[in-house]
C-alpha cells in the first residue's frame, strides 16, 4: 500500500511538471522572424531590452556567458582581479586580453567599457616612454568604447566617451602636438575620412553631435550633466579654432571657424537645459531675466512711498541689542571671526526683501505690491540659476571670445604674436620678433579699447592670455637687452592682473626702464 501511493505521488509530480511547461514555454519561447515570441520575447522587445535592439549579438559572447553556469558575476570578479594584477604588472599583452574576456562576458555592463577604456588611453598609455608608444595605447581604448558601442548602440555616454578621449586625450596631451600629427595620420583610424577633417577636435565632435541624436531620440543620460554634456560640440569647435591659431594658420579659415563657433555656442546656449532645482533654462536667456528684474523692480519703487525702505531699515536698528551695534562699529579689518558671523547675521536683519517692502503698502496697492513682489523673487531667482549654470561651462567668456576672435583686429594680434613666437623660438632674428611682438600688442590694444567690447581688460580668462603674452615679451627683451618700456602698452593689463603673473612684477613699468 506504501509503495503504491508513493508511486502514485511520483505520476502526480510528473503531471504537475508537465503542466507547468505549457505556461512557461508560452512565457519564453523566443522570437523569431515570422513570430515576435512569449511574453517574455515581446516585453523585451517592447522595452528595448532585447540583444538585437541592445547592439550586435556576439556568438562569443553568448557561448562564454553560457559557459559559466550561472556562475557569471564570479568569472566577471576573478577577471577584474586579474586585469587589476596585470596593470600592476605592467603585463599589457595580458591586460588586454583580460579586457578582451571581461567586454564578452559582460557586454551591456556600461561601467566596464567606461573604465576599462579610461585605464587603457589614460593610465596604461602614460607608462610608455616613446610618445608613438602612448599613441597607439590612446586609440586602443578609443577603439575598446567603439566596440562598446557595438553592443550598446543607444548609449550616448559611450559615444561621448568616444568623443571626449578623441577631443581632450590628443588634444590636451603634454605632447598634443606630436598626438594630432600623428591621428592626422592615422589611416587604420579613419579609413576613407578626409585629410582635412582628420583634427581630433572635429573627429571628436562627430562623436558628441552623434551622443545628442540619442539623447533626443529617447535614450537616457545616465547621471551627467545636461549643461555639460550639450556644451562640449560646440567646445569642439572652439578648441579647432584655437588650434587653428597656434598652427599658424590664420586669415579666413580661422574667422569663418570662430564665426561656425559662435553659432554653434549660441544654438546651445538657446538649449533647454534641465536643473537640478526642477527647473528649465536657456544660457542665453540670463540677460533678458535681468531686464525683466530692473523692469519689476523699477514698477514696485513708483508703489512704494519715497523713504520707506530707509524707515525700515532704521526701525530695525532701533531693536538690534548693543552687543550687535559694538560689533558693527568696528572696522571690517579688525573683526574676528566670531564678529563677521554676528555682522553677517546682523546685515541679514537689517535687509528688507520686496516682499516686505509690499507688505508695509496700504489698500489695493499691497495686493498689487505682493504679487508684484512675488514674480520679482521668482524672476530672480531663475536668473540666478541661469547664472550658476553660465559659470559651469564659462558661457560668457567663451560667447564673448567667439566674437572678438572672428574680428580682424584680433586675427592681426593672433598672427603677429605667432610670427613672433616662431623668430623667438628659432633664435633667427630677434629684432623681428621684438617688431612683430610690439605690433601685435597694439593690436590687442586697440581691442582693449574698442567699444564693441566694452570692460573686456577686466576678463581674467583673457587676462591670463595676455599675461602669458607679455612674460614672453620681457624675455625678448631681456635677450636683445632692452629695458622694459616705461610707458608699456598694456600696463593696465599687467595691474589688474599681476596675480597670474609667473614672476615678481616690479612696481610700475618705470622702475625696470629706468635701471
């Protein structure tokens, strides 16, 4: 009798196997051309989750993953491991072949190619003596994200990494010089591409241009910045341009390159950009909200009745306590640091908001008032966002330097100072590089000057170029010795901005003239 029901219990299991195949073969059976499969198929599809939608499908890749018998995410760990051992090693056959094993097994693994990528073009390609070495370990890990990319055809963070290497690794390299020769050069690298549209600069705005189409065909950011992310196309063609400069290379083709910048800056600049604080701005709309502020501003002031701010003001003195009065009649200088805090929270006292301002205001006019107030806080507020996100990507310097670089003033400075430079550098006629470096210092004078770019001598960005500009000017100088000149051309350059300076400056321009 035991025996039976247990035989019995086995034919029921069996049954209940068999049952629960038919549900499961209806949740898993996978697509194919003429049937788009179980749910599991469709919902994959659907999402954008299945491999053929995810990029290509590596046999490889799949038989490896298999091979692991669950066991993937340890495989995936001892590879790290191993890779991180052949770094230390110094072992780069290995590594690679390392790296080659961990992109199979975990090919959708982001994260992977980013790092692994970085490790190879950054870390690795520094260890080489030979610049050709650092060269060839550089566009190996451009070309390891470009077969990220294979498998990750909608990730627009692969594709900006691929950008942002071929832009800033060639292009910022202590030997950039030598890296751009060399990728102009490359023919395994660009195949049928151009010879002129071989710069790093350009190649790599390629790869963000293509970033943004899949940003704005769905494909998600991950966590960067969208200010960031947006600003480096047109960077791109902003460094082009100065690279274009500092190859001697000057006239029309560097204008029409500053001219294609500055559209492109202000095409991102008229962008929609999304902030962390839950709001959507435009870089170019700074201006316009500063107007509308002195606009409601200006309307509040006719309401409110002459004086009544200072009232305010006085009645809050009127309650400060006299610790807080002590505190504040001492001078700024001497105050420790315990006293600016009381300052400070006194000066926040003493300040009277717009909306408290309103308040103070009789009859309909405080209604108006309030509301009046309350889009003059928000209108600032905004603009003040607006201005923080300027000063990420330096929006205004770039805007600014864009147009002041197409003029032909500036190209005059640009070129005379390179002419300069190479006179200098070569040794070959100093005299000539003293002539052209003064000739393009009046140039950048007259831009100083201009009315189109008014306060432009207090930028510290191009303040720093100038710097630079007039430390090489004293060692010409000092070759041909020749004392400083007392009556220098760019003194009020050199006062604002002495502490960018390399060296100690003297006092004024006279006092080295004199010696």
């Amino acid at each position: 009798m035991t025996s039976r029901r247990s035989f019995y219990r086995k034919i029921a299991y069996l049954v209940a196997i068999a049952l629960l195949l038919l549900p499961l073969f209806w949740l898993s059976v996978p697509a194919t051309k003429d049937s788009a499969g179980g749910v599991l198929a469709r919902s994959r599809a659907e999402c954008g989750l299945s491999e053929a939608q995810l990029g290509e499908i590596d046999p490889t890749s799949e038989t490896i993953k298999l091979a692991t018998f669950g066991l993937r995410g340890v495989a995936a760990n001892v590879l790290w491991e191993k890779a991180n051992r052949y770094n230390m090693k110094k072992d780069w056959t290995n590594l690679s072949a390392t790296l080659e094993q961990i992109a199979k097994l975990e090919p959708h693994f982001i994260p992977v190619w980013r790092f692994q990528a970085w490790r190879v073009s950054y870390n690795v390609s520094a260890e080489f003596d030979d610049y050709r070495g650092r060269y060839r370990w550089v566009i190996k890990g451009i070309n390891f994200l470009k077969e990220g990319i294979r498998y990750n055809e909608n990730e627009p963070v692969l594709y900006w990494d691929v950008g942002w290497f071929t832009a800033q690794k060639i292009g910022r390299a202590d030997e950039h010089k030598q890296f751009r020769r060399l990728f102009k050069e490359d023919d395994d690298f660009h195949g049928s591409r151009p010879r002129e549209l071989r710069d790093n600069w350009l190649v790599g705005k390629e790869s963000f241009a293509e970033a943004e189409e899949l940003v704005e065909a769905g494909a998600s950011l991950r966590k960067m910045s969208p200010v960031l992310f947006y600003s480096e196309q047109p960077m791109c063609q902003m460094n082009y341009s100065e690279a274009l400069e500092e190859e001697g290379i000057f006239e029309e083709k560097a204008r029409l390159s500053w001219n294609q910048a500055g559209r492109q800056w202000h095409q991102y600049g008229a962008r929609e950009i999304p902030t962390s604080f839950g709001d959507v701005i435009r870089l170019n709309d700074r201006g316009a909200s500063l107007d509308r502020v002195a606009e409601l501003r200006a309307q509040l002031e006719e309401m409110v009745p002459p004086g009544l701010r200072e009232q305010i003001v006085e009645e809050r003195k009127a309650r400060l306590t006299d610790a807080e009065r002590q505190v504040m009649e001492i001078p700024v200088s001497e105050r420790t640091m315990e006293q600016h805090q009381t300052a400070a929270a006194v000066d926040q006292k003493l300040r009277v908001t717009d909306e408290q301002l309103a308040e103070r205001l009789t009859g309909d006019q405080r209604s108006l008032g309030l509301e009046l107030a309350k889009k003059l806080a928000e209108t600032e507020r905004i603009a003040d966002i607006i201005g923080r996100y300027q000063d990420i990507v330096n929006f205004e310097y770039w805007r600014r330097r864009a147009d002041l670089e197409q003029t032909p003033q500036a190209l005059l400075a640009r070129k005379r100072i390179y002419e300069a430079r190479q006179a200098f550098e070569e040794q070959t006629n100093l005299r000539l590089a003293k002539e052209k470096y003064e000739e393009g210092l009046t140039a950048w004078r007259a831009l100083l000057d201009s009315e189109q770019f008014p306060g432009l001598v207090q930028d510290r960005d191009l303040g720093r170029d100038l710097i630079e500009m007039i430390q090489t000017y004293r060692r010409i100088l000092d070759a041909c010795d020749e004392p400083f000149p007392q009556d220098f051309i760019l003194q009020d350059v050199v006062d604002l901005h002495k502490d960018q300076l390399e060296q100690p400056w003297p006092e004024d321009g006279a006092k080295e003239g004199s010696n």
